[in-house]
C-alpha cells in the first residue's frame, strides 16, 4: 500500500510539473484570438489592442480571426471545440455566451460548461443613438414621433437577439413604435447604416458609435447600463429616462476565454499580462478615450457576474419571445 500511494504521489507530482513547464514555456507558437463578429466593431478593436500588447509581452503572435455569424456563434462554437492548450482564444461580448443560450434551442456548444474565464477587459457601455436627419434629439423627441404614426421606423442592432436587439425590442413595444428591426453582423454595420441614413435608431457601443458624435453624425439618446457613460456624460441613461425593464441596467462586456479544461497556470499567466497591462495608464487610456470603461477582472470576478447577468438576459429573451431566425 506504501508504495502505491508513493507511485501515486510520484505520478501527481511529475503532472503538476509538467503544467508548471507548459505554463512557463507557453506560448512558443503562434496564438489564435477569435472574435466572433465583423472586423471594425469595439471587439474587433479590443482583440487587436490586447493582441499587439500579448505578442509584445509574450514574444509570439496572437493573430486575431475574425469568425462573424449567428449572433457570435459560430465563433464561439469553434473555439469550444478547440483543444485546451492556450493556443486558440476567444474575445467576445456577452451576447455569444448568455443570449445564445435562450436565442437558439439548439446551439453547438454550452456557454457555461464549455469555457474558462480569463478575464473582463472592458466594458461597453450600449448606446442608443439616431442620425441628424430624423429630426429626433432625445427620447422625448422619438416618442413623440412614433406616437404620430405618421413614418415607419427602423431600429439596427449588431445580431439578432444581441443585447442591442433586446433593447430596441423592449423600446419598441414600450413606445408602441412599431420599428422595424434591422439586424447586423456587428456594430460597425450599423453605425454604417446610422451614417448613410438606412436605419432611423440604431443600437451600438459608445465605443463603436462616438468618433461620430461630435460632428454630429450620430445624435446619441440614451445609453444603457447603472451610471452614464464617462465618455458621453450629457447622455442620460434609460433608467433615468424613466424606463424599467432590467436590461436597460445592463452592458457589455468584451472578455477573454479559453476552452475548458485549459491549464490553469495558462489562463493565470493570461490574466496576469492582461491586467498588468490595463492597470497601466498610458495602455488603459487607448480603451477609455473609445468610449471602453476598464473592468480588467480576475477570473473568479468574471465567473461571479457571468452568472448574475445570465439569469436576468436569458430571462428577458424569453419574455420577448425572441428567437433566431
């Protein structure tokens, strides 16, 4: 029995210093990032900010993959099935991990057994915004405007069943608007589409919509989360406004996972450069002056509000009635 349990502890111990190696040669080859939605959008930005400062800390590329689709999906789905080695990453926004799981009935991976959290970089505050052509500047002014009935509206969000969407959603009905939604695959598209004048409301980050705000081609409204955004801090929030579904107290966050069951020192030695990194000032300010509020949370803080936000999105998605298309 002595020396089974000797062969045994031998054997745990030659494990755990083989992670131990791993985590301290890792990486030595190129790393993977996917971003499941279209370049140019705030998680495009994220991923490629972070990217260049792992490839410069770490000494190996980390090449971004942009795998747009089905609400992040189809993103989200290759990097769960990706061997769990440090070496394929995921940079998402909460929508590909919580709204998928009540958006599809069948979706090709699980957002809560499939992942290890790494970190929240940031988030993004959601932004609902128009275009200088529709006359409205302010919430008053585009509900008077449906109230009149007179001109059909559209909303543009960045996926079906996206937080933007839920949103404008909820506005919708709570307006009695009868807005026709435009999805998108990501947020670049639809404040393309608020600059050409295609939707008449559109729903994006701050970040991805406020290079256009001082021009005034985009007229921001209102904006979503508990607190106003630093960045536009005349633009009242909706819960201000008087509005009371539980999502307008939401936003989004950008993170960074990995597949489950990848080493632990790999996903600590990640989480580590990265916070490193935004608890410094001059990096942190790249993300802040977009329109980001820096969250650069522990993996344990990530799993905590992950948790807290499923129930409250999965919940409201049912309550719309909302599904994939």
């Amino acid at each position: 029995m002595f020396k089974l349990l000797s062969t045994i502890s031998a054997a745990c111990a030659v494990l755990l210093m083989a992670g131990t190696a791993s985590a301290q040669d890792y990486p030595n080859r190129p790393v993977r990032i996917v971003v499941p939605y279209a370049a140019g959008g705030a998680t495009d930005f994220v991923a490629r900010t972070v990217g260049d400062k792992l490839s410069k800390a770490l000494g190996q590329p980390f090449v971004i993959d942009n795998k747009a689709g089905a609400a992040g999906a189809i993103g989200a789905g290759e990097v769960s099935r990706a061997k769990a080695d440090g070496y394929t990453l995921l940079m998402t926004i909460t929508d590909s991990q919580i709204n998928n799981t009540a958006l599809y009935k069948k979706l090709a991976y699980d957002p809560q057994k499939d992942f290890a959290f790494i970190t929240q970089v940031v988030r993004s505050p959601a932004l609902i915004s128009t275009h200088p052509g529709t006359g409205i500047k302010s919430m008053a002014d585009l509900k008077a405007k449906a109230a009149k009935g007179d001109v059909k509206l559209s909303y543009g969000s960045w996926g079906i069943g996206g937080l933007g969407h839920l949103a404008g959603e909820s506005l919708n009905r709570s307006l009695k608007a009868n807005m026709v939604h435009v999805p998108q695959r990501g947020e670049g598209p639809v404040v393309s589409d608020l600059l050409s004048g295609t939707v008449d409301v559109g729903l994006s980050s701050v970040a991805s919509a406020l290079q256009h705000v001082p021009s005034g081609k985009v007229v921001p409204l209102a904006v979503l989360g508990p607190q106003r955004s630093t960045s536009l801090p005349q633009v009242p929030t909706m819960i201000e406004l008087g509005f009371k579904d539980p999502l307008y107290e939401t936003n989004v966050w950008i993170g960074f996972l990995a597949p489950a069951k990848t080493p632990q020192a790999i996903i600590d030695k990640l989480n580590k450069e990265v916070r490193a990194a935004m608890a410094t000032p001059e990096f942190s300010q790249q993300f802040v002056s977009k329109g980001f509020e820096v969250m650069n949370s522990t993996p344990e803080q990530f799993a905590t509000s992950y948790k807290t936000e499923f129930d409250v999105i999965t919940k409201r998605i049912r309550e719309l009635e909302i599904e994939a298309q």
